[in-house]
C-alpha cells in the first residue's frame, strides 16, 4: 500500500513541475499572440491538472496530514473556470490575467506544497 503512495507521490511531483513549465509557456505563447497555440497547450495543462487532482485526492483522503487547501485545490479549482469561461468568449487578456494573477501563481503554491509534504516521503 504505501509503495503504490510512494508512486503517487512521485508522480505528482513531476506533473507538478511540468503544469508550471506548461502554464509559463502558455503566457508566453499568449504574449505573442499565439492564440490557437495557447488553447491547445491550456487543454494539455487542464488535462494534466485533472490527473494531478485525481492523484491527490486519495492522498488527501488517507491523509498524511495534508487539507485540500493547503493544495490550493479550490482555489485553482476556480481560477481553472474563470479561465476557461474567458477563453470560449474569445477574451485572452483576461486568461493573461487569470494566469499571471491567479493560476499561475496558485498552481506554483501546490507544487512548493506536493514537495514540502512528499519530499520526506520519496527520492529525488
């Protein structure tokens, strides 16, 4: 049991990583006007976010003293449906907004949170 946490763990400390690198990119890709790039790499980054969460989840059920909070959750939870409600309108100045003001900041605070809780935990 807990070699498969271990595992999870692991798992979410590298998805962790790469939806920062993916977002950052994205703002980079929007300040150049590269919209339809941009949308496609937000669905990979809410992809990943939604297999981080469902990773997590269990985690924070079986707890190793971690809240869903201190995750950040609901928070990019709904920085995630403000951006999408932005972009089907078309309005990428206001997902700019939402990712450097909200998600991307937001999405940086449960990474240090994943390692903070999990590096104890597995090996680098």
């Amino acid at each position: 049991m807990m070699e498969k946490q271990f595992e999870v763990m692991n798992h979410t400390l590298l998805i962790s990583e790469t939806l920062v690198d993916s977002l950052v990119h994205v703002q980079w890709q929007l300040n150049q006007q590269k919209y339809q790039d941009a949308v496609f790499l937000i669905e990979d980054a809410l992809k990943g976010f939604a297999s981080l969460e469902r990773a997590l989840l269990p985690l924070i059920s079986n707890s190793l003293e971690i809240k869903e909070t201190d995750m950040k959750l609901p928070q990019i939870r709904k920085s995630i449906d403000y951006l999408v409600a932005s972009l089907e309108k078309s309005q990428f100045g206001k997902v700019q907004e939402v990712l450097h003001f909200s998600l991307l900041p937001q999405v940086k605070a449960m990474k240090t949170a994943c390692e903070k809780y999990f590096h104890p935990y597995v090996l680098s």
